[in-house]
C-alpha cells in the first residue's frame, strides 16, 4: 500500500532543485568518539532516533504535479571501517579518503533511505561517526538535536515518545493550510507579507545562511556512555 502524499513545505520547494543535483547540497557533520563503544547500542540508538522524527525518514517520489512527501520506512544507510591495524600516517590519510567518498554520496530521493552514517575505528578507543542527510530533510540544528538524542538513548535514559506527537509534515500540512484559506485575517496576513517582500527586507532566520558552492563539515564531540 502507498504511503500517504504530503506537499513539499515552502521551504523544501525553494531548495527542491538544488538539495536534488548537488551532492554538497547536504547536512554533514563529524563525532569524535572515545572510549570502549558498543556499536550495536550505536547503530540502536541511531535507528530509535530516525524512528522517532518522521522527516528522518521520509522519501519524495514523484507526484502528478512534481515532487511530495511521503512517510517511508524506518530505515538509514549504515556503514563501518577498521583502521585500527593502520600506521598512523596512513589511517589518517584512509579517514580523509573515506571522508572524500562521502561527501560525493548521491541519494536516491524518491526510494531513500536519505540519512546515512558510517562509523570509522581508528583505535580500539577512538571513533569517527560521519552522518549526512540531504537539507531537505535537517539543517545544523537539526544534526544537533540529532546527536544529544543519540547520546540519550544510547545511555538508556530516553523516555519513549508520545504517540501524538507533532512532526514535520504536520508542521508542513498548517502552513499550507494557512495559506490556502479564504478569509479576512488569511488576506490580510497575505498581504502583508507581500507588502513586506516587495520592500526587499531581508529575514534572518536562526540557522539560515546564504548557500554557496563550498560546504564545511560541522565537526563536534560529544559524550555517551552506556547504561548502567
């Protein structure tokens, strides 16, 4: 059965041709990660997480007037590397070559999965977990929120959430209907944005900023532990 189709959000459209023909158009980070890893807890942790935000593991297949949403399975791209047997000079330049490889990752929009990760051994105490999504689906924040959850769950000290909980294709589906609505305060919300467009004025959003050809990846430690 085909999962229920949803409009892309405002800003999902804005990005849409871009976030689809650049490989760089993408939401990336590093985790430095130290001491003895249970990397099934890990990959459990990661899979909990994409459980609970939908946009996490969403799809976009084609609809009769272009690109939609869809809810897909609960599912990411994981991977793992062992480096620990290398010099260090070599594994470093092995963790540059992988970090390389993903950063020309294609994803498959309309199948998924778009969240992918890929855990790399450097020693028996030190990780790196690269993860990656497409900007459709997060920005920085987005990969924030991302990782304390992980940190949470691999800990065993998340609590399991609520079954109503508000996710982002709702988010989407109220914005669309705000603006399709046909009364006096719609109108007037619309024309004042309007209004304020043609005065050129610039919005700054939190974690909004100008794209460019050039991506950085945001590199972050963070602290996990297992359970007790």
């Amino acid at each position: 059965m085909a999962a229920e189709a949803f409009e892309l959000s405002f800003q999902q459209k804005r990005m849409w041709s871009a976030a689809t023909s650049a490989p760089d158009f993408c939401t990336r980070c590093t985790v430095a990660l130290s001491g003895e890893l249970d990397v099934s807890a890990l990959r459990r942790a990661l899979y909990e997480v994409v459980d609970h935000h939908e946009i996490l593991h969403i799809i976009f297949p084609r609809g009769e007037g272009g690109p939609v949403q869809a809810v897909g399975p609960v599912t990411f791209d994981w991977n793992e590397d062992d480096l620990t047997h290398m010099p260090p000079a070599s594994r470093e330049a092995r963790l540059e070559e992988i970090s390389q490889i993903e950063r020309r990752h294609t994803f498959d929009f309309e199948r998924g999965p778009l969240v992918r990760a890929r855990l790399i051994a450097l020693t028996s105490q030190q990780y790196k977990l690269l993860l990656q999504m497409p900007s459709l689906c997060g920005d920085a924040a987005t990969l924030r929120i991302v990782f304390d959850e992980i940190a949470l769950r691999y800990a065993g000290e998340e609590k399991p959430p609520a079954a109503d909980r508000f996710q982002y294709i709702d988010c989407s589906a109220w914005q669309d209907e705000l603006f399709e609505e046909q009364n006096a305060e719609a109108d007037r919300g619309r024309r004042y944005w309007s209004d304020e467009r043609t005065a050129n004025l610039a919005l700054a959003l939190p974690f909004e900023r100008e794209a460019t050809a050039d991506f950085e990846l945001l590199s972050c430690s963070i602290a996990i532990s297992a359970a007790s």
